[in-house]
C-alpha cells in the first residue's frame, strides 16, 4: 500500500513536476472507449492512484508496465470495479466506458463485468469439464436459449482463444487436466465465451513457459480485432510485441503514455528512460 501523502522516489529520478505536463497521447483513429479523468484510488486512508487521466481507444492493446507496487493492478481493476470487493477502498474520479460512468450509482455492476471481462495473472479454471467451464458465465447469466445455441457459443470461444483444436475432442474431461498454457487459454475463452467488449488480462503470461507464453501473445493480437484490451506486464519485451499504445505508472502516478514504439525509442520522459533501460525498477 502507498502512503497518502505525494509519493517519492530515490533522488536521483525525477517525476514531472506537473502532472498535465507528463506525456499523453490519443490515438485518433479509433474512437475512445474507455476515457479516465482525474482519478484517485485509496485503500483505506492510503492513496494508491493519483490523477490518473489517460483514453484508451477501441480496439487496441494498451500495456501498463512500472515497477511492482506502482498501481498497475489496481488501476486495472479500477476498470471494472473489481476493488469494490475490498473493504474499505474509495474512487474519486471518472470512469466511463463508451460515455456512461462505471461508477454512477446506477450502474448494474454485473451488467458491466459481463461486458469488461477480466483474465487473472494465475490461471483459475473451476473443477469441471472444459466445456463446463467455457459455459460457466453463459449458464449463470442465462444468455442462451437451448442447448445447441450453448455449444456453439462455447465452441466459437475455444475458437476465438486458440484452444478448439486441442480441447475438442476432450470437451468433457476435467479441465485441471490442461497444461498451465491450456488452462490459461481457458480462463481465455471462459471470459470470451459472453462476448464482452473489453478484457483486462493482468500479468496473463506470467507464470507460462516460452513457448505458451508465445501462444498467448498470438492470441492477444489476434483478438484486439474484436476487442480492446488492456494487459499488466512486468515484460518489457512482451509490451513492445503485443501493444498499440503504452502506459508508464510509478509510485501511483500515470507518468506517460504513447504510442509502444515510441515509449521504447524515444520517450518523453527521462524517468521512462531509466525505467526502460533498468537503471531502476
């Protein structure tokens, strides 16, 4: 947890001063569909986000990187009000998704995790079979009308998460029997399977060997042709190969965001630099 007063960070890195001076960048050849603005994060009495502001257009990939307490999962979760599961926590700020506040008191949370789905840094497929477990979310929301309509749902989601090949002729054994890559592809297409407009993966690769972790990042390009999405990475590397756009967070601050290229040639900002080149973080 972060301290409420103004974070620091070791003297020899410096923030900017101002934060309407840090580097923002939108994209204008995709409409916005999430826009953030002036927004604060507290754990109890600590601040965990300050000002954030930041729009993230349809249909890209935007990579949050920053050291490891920086506020990268916490803003992530912001999106889809998984903090307010914590006790305690309070949002000031605005958060709207296609114009409408995700935080307005009217609005039907469940309704707005059906259509931001989320995808964990550890895999958590239930105990069922793997077809059991893609129609998990279809079944509970009670989306589909006959049994025929469910299995082509569930299929075109193992479609959709590079899985049907290797799940189809095993739909109904125990999905804990898929190799941590599977597993993480099922957690996948279980989100994709209500077909939401936004995912937010957090450190989604991050527990996977090379070659699964390669497959997962085939599959994110891949699917910011339906959706946008917004992944946590502590890879550099992995950021620079999947995003669009990317966002540096420190100490709780949004500090830049640029285009990817950019952020990895020629950021705007000299902490960026150190950070990308390890002198810190």
């Amino acid at each position: 947890m972060m301290s409420a007063t103004t974070p620091k960070i070791p003297s020899q890195f410096t923030l900017p001063q101002d934060q309407s001076k840090a580097s923002f960048v939108s994209t204008p050849a995709a409409p916005a569909k999430i826009t953030v603005s002036d927004l604060d994060f507290y754990y109890g009495r600590s601040q965990a986000l300050f000002q954030i502001t930041l729009s993230i257009p349809e249909r890209i990939v935007m990579a949050l990187i920053g050291p490891s307490g920086c506020g990268k999962s916490t803003f992530l979760r912001t999106l889809n009000r998984m903090n307010d599961v914590i006790p305690a926590t309070r949002v000031e700020g605005q958060v709207t998704i296609d114009g409408n506040d995700i935080y307005d008191p009217g609005t039907d949370v469940v309704d707005l995790r059906r259509r931001v789905g989320m995808v964990f840094q550890k895999s958590n497929p239930f105990p069922k079979s793997i077809f059991d477990n893609v129609a998990y979310g279809l079944r509970i929301n009670r989306v589909t009308k006959s049994k025929t309509e469910l299995a082509d749902r569930v299929e075109q989601a193992l479609k959709d998460a590079a899985l049907w090949s290797e799940a189809k002729d095993r739909l109904h054994q125990s999905a804990l029997g898929l190799s941590g890559g599977q597993q993480q592809r099922l957690c996948i297409a279980r989100a994709l399977a209500i077909r939401p407009e936004v995912i937010l993966m957090d450190e989604p690769a991050s527990a996977l060997d090379p070659i699964a972790t390669s497959k997962i990042e085939e599959l994110i390009v891949d699917l910011k042709q339906q959706y946008t999405i917004v992944i946590v990475t502590h890879n550099m590397q992995q950021a620079a190969r999947v995003s669009d756009t990317t966002a540096f967070f420190l100490l709780g601050k949004l500090i830049e965001v640029n285009p990817t290229e950019k952020i990895f040639t020629a950021p705007d900002q000299k902490v960026t630099e150190d950070y990308i080149t390890g002198r810190f973080g």
